[in-house]
C-alpha cells in the first residue's frame, strides 16, 4: 500500500483545474447580481490565501476582498506591546511569546529591540514549551504573553490549567486574547471618524474557520438574524476560498441570507466544546479591548479570573506597567481599510513613513495585513 | 572528565602550539601548512584567479546533514566555485569559546579536513582564538579561500532574455532543517541538510562545454534572493512557474505547518543558474546526474523590471520578494 504523504491532503485543495472551474462559475453568479459585493475576510490567514494566490485576479468586477482585522499581531496596541517589553526588561524575567510578535513595535520599540538590550525573549511554536523553559530556569520569573484569537486561546488556558495542576510556581500570564465576533460587529456599528458616516461597505463575511473549530459556526448566527449579512465560515485553501465565494455570491443571487459552513471537514455549529469550557474556567470578557486602528471594541478581550489573579502579570507587574493608552498616528488610516472605505495605496503615509519595516498602522505589521500585502505584491494585484 | 579547550589555549604559548598540532595539523597537514611560516607561499597556474570569504555560526553545531566545519568549508568552497572556479587554497580562522569540548573540535576538523578533500583544496594558512566563556556563542569558523578559474564570464549582471532559469536541486532544506533543531521548535522529521561542495557539479558543465552566464548558491535568502538580486543587477524581470520550483515533502510540510515559504529558506548546496537558452536542456542532464530534483523553473522576460514574478498554475501572478526580518512561526 502507498503510504499517505503530506501532498495528497493538499494537492485537490490547490487544484488549478479546480480552481479555474470555481472561477467560471464565480464569473457566471456574479453575472446574476446587479451590483457589486463586498466580501470581508476577517481572518489574517484567508487575507494570506487571497494575497498568496491572487485570488482578485481571478474575481470578476463586481466581487472584491475587504480585508479584515484578524491578524492577532497587528491588532495589537502599542500600549500593550510597551507592557511586553517593560516586562521583558524586568530583572529575572523570560518573556515568552508566539512568533512574529516579537518584531511588532511598541512606543519603545519592539521585543527583538528588548532582547538587543538584552532581555531574555524567546518565541515558542506551542505554549506548552513554557514548561520546559521554566523548569530548566528555575530561579527565573517566565512571563507568556499570550495572544491571538479564539484559535489559540485553548493552548493558553492548557498552560494554565498545567500550571495549576503540577504547582508549577514560575509561570506567570499577560493576557492578550481577543474575540472575533465582536469585532465583526464593531465594523459594522462604528462610526467612521474620517468622515462621520457609519457607512461600512461590507456585503457578507468569509468567516474564520479555525477560530470556529473551537467556538464554533454559531458564533456568527446574528450576522445573518440581526445584520443581513451572510457569513460562510470558509477554509484556507485556495479551491476552499473559492468555493467560500461561490457561496456567498449564490444566497446574493437566491436572495438568501444565511450562515453556512464551506470548511466542513473541521468546522462545526457547536465547537469544541471541551475547549470552549477550559476557556470559561480561567477567563472572563474584558468589558473593552482597544484595537490597534479600531480603538475601543466592547467585550473584545479576555482577561484572567480573579481567582487565578496570583498568576496575572498585569497585576503582579501593575506599579511598572502603564496604563495610560497610546493613540495611534493620526495620519493612519487603518480604521478606513478595515472597515472597506479606503484602499492602502489611498493612505497618505503609505509606502512613505509606513512601510513593513517600520510600519506605523496596524495593516502594515504583518504579512496577514492588507497594507503589507498590497507594499509587497503591489502592482499586479 | 571531557577534555576541552582552556583559554590559555589562546595565549600564543605551548598551550596554544598543543592545539593547533594535535588537532588542526593534523587534519589539515600539508606541506605548505607544515612549514609554519608567517604566510603560506602559493604556487598557481592560472592567471585569473577568484577569492572569497566568509564567518561562519550555527546552532546547533552539528546538525542533521552536516556540520558547522563542513559549512564552513562548503561556504567559501561554493561562492569560489559558483564564479567558475576551482577552490585550490583555503585560510581558516577558529574562534573557540573556552571550556569548548575538544572532542567535538577533532570532530569538527575532521570533517572539515573529508570536505576539502572533496573540493581537491587545502589549508594553507589557519589562526586560533580562545574568548572567554560566555563572551561568544560556542564556536566561529572563518575561511578565506582562493580558486582558480576555469571558465571566464560569469556574472550577475549580464543575463538576458537568450538565458533559461534552472535551479540544482529540491530547496530550502538547510533552512527548514536549522529551523527544526533549534530550541522552542518541537518538531521531528527526517529532515537533513542539503550542505554540500557545488564544485563537483559546475566542473561537470564547464566539462560539457556549456555556456554559463550566471551561477549563485541560494544561501541565506534562498532561491528568492538570488532570483531578485539577479533580476536587479541584471536589470530584467524573471518569470518562474511556481509549480516547477522542487520542494521535498519534508521541507514542505515544515513550511505549511510554520508559514513559510520553501523559496526564502536558505540552502547550502544548491544553486541558481542562468545558462544559455539553447544549452538549457543539457545542462539540466548533467545537473540530473547529480540530483535528480534539477528543474528548469523560468525564464527571463521584460515584463517588470527588477522584479521576479511567480505564475501559478491557473493564471495568477504575484510578486516573489526578498525575504526581510528574522524568520518566524506563523501564530495560527
């Protein structure tokens, strides 16, 4: 028997005979709706897909991408970041943190600035390395600064639920995770301070998948129900993508509004259930969370209980820490680009005192965010 | 009780001739190395000659694949050998941290001695250098070398449209490989280094009689980086088709996992070549009989200059970048 290699999970996902097929059936859907749609892909990862493929290449004129905020990196304020790198500047502490977190700037600069300093700053690929570095380390403070949306929060309230469990005492938590569906309808609801209009231009939403492989697809039902917008929680292959759109275009076309999953083969209604109650046992909403280029979003954060408040390094480090928050450069529009009114190349800074390697918005931090994409893909898109 | 290198080894004294004789010449001994003069006295035949130089630091030190002395022996060899020459003499500098095992310093040098072996070149000159603990991470190996050249006109700025884009094997493996094996990053894989002496390789085309315009090993910045330098300095635009460019399934799924991508990861024996159009097929032949993953992946064009653009398979474009930044793990 031939054995299963890597490729054939992936090869039909990136069929290119499959592909162009979704793309004539796109271009027909299309040819049904008299007017143009929107479609918002909130998460980092589809963003990623659109750009990595040139999916708008492939989009007849009326469908466009908007991007949207879910790259965990670039949402984050700088206020928050300075926590992470007054932190990593503490005597005995290792800052621990997930990936490309560390090249994002703070008001004082970013944590690989931290680490040339000489803080100890280190970059896991899974939470559960903490162990490891914190036994190896006993006599150091290991602070998590955790991060990202739905999909990594579980492997957060693991670590500390390992914590609890094995009496580990030098593991501690600063708590970044936010929620995607509250973003979604702070989009919707804000009010655009550029030109005082609440007018959002989005049509419909591909819905993060991975976040809704641990909350689930029901966290979008009201986008549907209360805000006629359809959402279809879609996967991160380029043939997954294309049948997302299809999908959306088709409830345009069949006057429909609905909430569907195109990413069967790992998303369900309910979740992970067992996640979703770790979660619960060791965090609360945060009543606001501000956003790097959305400012201020109700119930957007999670923060640690109270009870496990011996474990929080926001209030353990609370006499060093800031509060005080840093309001973003009020040439950026970042807010405009999420909420699909602008496009980065409109951006005043953009390419000029904003690029990626010293981004100013949030949509120029990382690679997921759109004005990174457009700097690096540019012109052929 | 393991023996190693104490900073004493640094002072110029007995210590330090100890050293250098019970592992360096005798790794590397030759006749013009054994003399011990202030500078070696070279003999060459050709009038051109091509020169190079580079440091070299690893962690881990040994690494599936290879190790840091075959790096470092592979590294100058290779930049020599990628201008159409052959790597004759070669000068290394050791700078060792103290208390560094001296078992794994004979390893190192003996495997530096099988690769120069492989090149047919040889030390001809070395220092040593003993640093505190802690002031260095563990060991830094430069080597200088000089080769003379075999075929004439290589260069980066003369490419045009009359040349076809091949590249010498599957990429990205040293890369995804230096990546696994470090700390923090749990991963397990049959993974090894590509690092390897390209010279074998470019003496069996200039044997061919093929005719060359550019090579370049794809080290750090990977394919990405050769390909955009080269369309830079040649002032052309370079179009590869994405599918063509050899990925094995290893380095493949270590960049699906983590977010990268196979063409910014960098290599230590493979090699980017623009090689005359109608040459292009036998030069894919012999390239073959080396590593049967050689493929033509481009070809030069004017559609944007300066830059390298990929094809996908169903009628997309997107630019290929030079990466930037540190290389990190994608987050979800």
């Amino acid at each position: 028997m031939k054995s299963l290699e890597l490729k054939n999970l992936y090869d039909d996902f990136r069929d290119s005979k499959t592909i162009k097929a979704y793309a004539s059936l796109i271009e027909q859907e299309a040819k049904k709706i008299d007017r143009s749609i929107n479609i918002m892909e909130v998460c980092g990862g589809h963003t990623h897909t659109i750009m990595k493929y040139g999916l708008p290449q492939l989009m007849p004129d009326n469908v466009k991408f908007i991007h949207g905020p879910g790259c965990p990196v670039c949402i984050m304020p700088k206020h928050r970041i300075d926590h992470a790198y007054i932190l990593a500047m503490q005597e005995d502490v290792i800052l621990v943190t997930l990936g490309d977190m560390i090249k994002v700037p703070g008001s004082k600069g970013s944590l690989q600035n931290a680490r040339a300093k000489g803080a100890d700053v280190r970059f896991v690929y899974s939470p559960m390395e903490c162990i490891k570095i914190a036994s190896d380390n006993p006599d150091k403070k290991i602070i998590f600064f955790a991060i990202g949306f739905e999909t990594t929060t579980p492997m957060t309230a693991v670590l500390i639920d390992t914590v609890i469990k094995k009496n580990i005492n030098n593991i501690y938590f600063h708590i970044n995770h936010v929620t995607v569906p509250e973003v979604m309808e702070e989009l919707i609801n804000s009010r655009d301070e550029h030109i005082d209009s609440y007018n959002n231009q989005i049509d419909a939403f591909l819905g993060p998948s991975h976040v809704s492989v641990i909350a689930g697809s029901k966290i979008y039902e009201k986008f549907p129900k209360e805000y006629k917008r359809p959402v279809v929680v879609t996967g991160f292959e380029p043939v997954d993508m294309m049948e997302g759109v299809l999908k959306i275009l088709k409830q345009f076309s069949e006057n429909r509004c609905e909430n569907e999953i195109q990413y069967k083969r790992v998303v369900s209604f309910e979740g992970n259930i067992k996640a979703q109650q770790l979660i619960d046992t060791y965090f609360n909403k945060a009543s606001l969370f501000k956003w790097r280029g959305l400012g201020n979003v109700p119930n957007s954060g999670l923060k640690l209980k109270k009870e496990y408040a011996n474990l929080d390094a926001e209030i353990i480090y609370k006499d060093v820490l800031p509060i005080e928050e840093v309001e973003d450069h009020k040439l950026c529009i970042c807010g405009d680009i999420l909420r699909g009114m602008a496009h980065p190349t409109e951006c005043t800074i953009f390419g000029t005192a904003c690029k990626p390697n010293s981004p100013v918005g949030s949509c120029m931090v990382s690679s997921e965010g759109a004005c990174a994409a457009y700097y690096k893909y540019g012109n052929l898109l | 009780m393991k023996k190693s290198v104490p900073l004493s080894a640094g002072n110029g004294g007995e210590e330090n001739n100890e050293l250098i004789s019970k592992v360096f010449y005798k790794a590397f001994k030759n006749d013009i190395l054994l003399k011990s003069e202030d500078a070696a006295v070279l003999e060459l035949d050709a009038n051109k000659i091509a020169m190079s130089t580079d440091s070299f630091t690893v962690t881990p030190l040994f690494f599936p694949g290879g190790d840091i002395g075959k790096l470092a022996v592979c590294g100058t060899c290779n930049d020599i050998a990628m201008m159409g020459a052959k790597p004759k003499y070669i000068t290394v500098g050791f700078i060792i941290e103290e208390g560094f095992d001296l078992r794994e310093l004979e390893k190192i040098a003996r495997s530096m001695k099988k690769e120069l072996e492989v090149n047919g070149a040889m030390v001809v000159s070395g220092d040593t250098k003993v640093m505190p603990k802690g002031t260095i991470d563990k060991l830094i190996i430069n080597t200088s070398g000089i080769g003379e050249l075999e075929y004439e006109g290589i260069s980066s700025n003369n490419i045009s449209k009359d040349d076809t884009i091949l590249v010498s094997r599957d990429i990205g493996a040293h890369g995804a490989t230096i990546f696994t094996a470090r700390e923090g990053i749990e991963l397990q894989s049959n993974l090894q280094s590509d690092c390897n002496s390209l010279y074998p390789t470019v003496k069996a085309l200039i044997d061919a009689g093929i005719k060359i315009t550019a090579l370049r090993d794809a080290t750090r910045g990977g394919v990405s980086a050769v390909l955009n330098e080269w369309a830079k300095q040649s002032d052309i635009c370079i179009e590869v088709e994405e599918d063509s460019i050899p990925v094995s399934p290893e380095v493949f799924g270590v960049c699906e996992m983590l977010g990268f991508e196979p063409t910014m990861l960098a290599n230590e024996g493979t090699f980017c070549l623009a090689i005359k159009n109608e040459d292009a097929s036998r030069a894919l032949e012999i390239l073959k009989q080396f590593s049967q993953n050689a493929t033509i992946i481009g070809k030069v064009t004017d559609t944007h200059k300066q830059r390298v653009i990929l094809n996908s398979s169903y009628g997309t474009k997107r630019f290929l970048d030079t990466p930037t930044g540190e290389l990190l793990p994608r987050i979800c």
